[in-house]
C-alpha cells in the first residue's frame, strides 16, 4: 500500500511539474512558399522590442544565433527574407495555491477538511512575435508567436538562457515544408 501511495506521489508531482513549464508557442506559413531557396535575411528597422538596452541587445544576438543554427546568413543588403520582430514584456503576478488537509476516519466512514493557502510571486509576461517576409515581394511567408512567463528579477543570465529556450521552440519547425531539409 506504501508503494501505490508513493508512485501516485510521484505521479501527481510530475503532472505538476509539466504543468508549470507551459510554452504558449504557434506558428503559421505559407505551404506554396520554396523554404530552401533562404540563404540570407535582414532586419526592419521599424522593429518593436519593449525591452531595455542591455535585454534588446542580448535578446536579438539570441536570434541571429537561432537563424544561423538554421543556416541562414545575415546580409543587410538584398536579403532574401526580412524578419519582423515585436517583443512586450508587462509585469504581472503569479497565484499558485498549497492546499492543507486532515481527514480521519474509521471503517467505511470518513471526515476531513482543507485549506488552501494563496501564493503569490511577481512574474515577467512576454509576448513575442517574429514574422518572416520574401524580401522579393514583402509577402509574410512564415509567422510565429510565443507567449512566456518567466521570473521577475531573472539575472542577465537567466534572460538569456529564457530567450534561447524560447526562441528554439518557435523555430522547432523552420524551415517549413516537406523540401525543407537543413
């Protein structure tokens, strides 16, 4: 009985666990569009990034990275795709709740009761969302969006390492297409 009660433990831990690791990530494209003809792309320079200085420098040196691990190469003159970047951040608060209980009983009748604590954290919220133009015609053949949370006071460190984490699921699936093989 010990061991039911410890693997179901560990079930419920682990459920838990998985629950608080969302990441909100889409992503949509245009099928008709030949991914395997990108080589090179380029910024807008009309880009929305709501972060500070030191975060908006670090965060688009993360996605330079991102586009070259998927074997583009960054070219300011005559790009073949252009990249659209909008980032928000908004700080926000985070409830999670410690449930208590005690129940007793005896043979086939039972009592309890519970109580459930509020806990509270500050929290950052990103939204970020990254489109993909053909540098040719300005026509949107790639778009993803991911909406984030991660702790308020993150170290430089840990920003960066979220912007990694994040920036590899959204482009999990880039190249698009059944021809794209990188």
């Amino acid at each position: 009985m010990r061991n039911l009660f410890f693997f179901g433990m560990i079930a419920l831990s682990s459920l838990w666990l998985a629950s608080c690791a969302s990441n909100n990530v889409s992503y949509d494209y245009d099928k008709s569009f030949d991914f395997n003809q990108l080589k090179t792309y380029s910024y807008y320079t009309d880009n929305l990034i709501q972060l500070n200085q030191i975060d908006s420098v670090n965060f688009m040196r993360t996605l330079d990275g991102v586009l070259q691990s998927k074997g583009l190469i960054r070219k300011v003159l005559d790009p073949d795709v252009y990249v659209s970047v909008k980032v928000d951040n908004a700080a926000g608060s985070k409830t999670s709740t410690l449930g208590l209980g005690v129940g007793g009983g005896s043979g086939w009748l039972g009592v309890g009761t519970s109580i459930g604590i509020p806990i509270s954290s500050k929290v950052m919220n990103y939204a970020i969302q990254i489109d993909i133009d053909n540098a040719a015609n300005k026509q949107l053949i790639w778009t993803t969006r991911s909406d984030k949370t991660t702790s308020y006071n993150a170290s430089t460190d840990a920003k960066s390492g979220f912007y990694k984490t994040t920036l590899d699921v959204m482009f999990k699936n880039f190249p698009a297409g059944e021809k794209a093989v990188r």
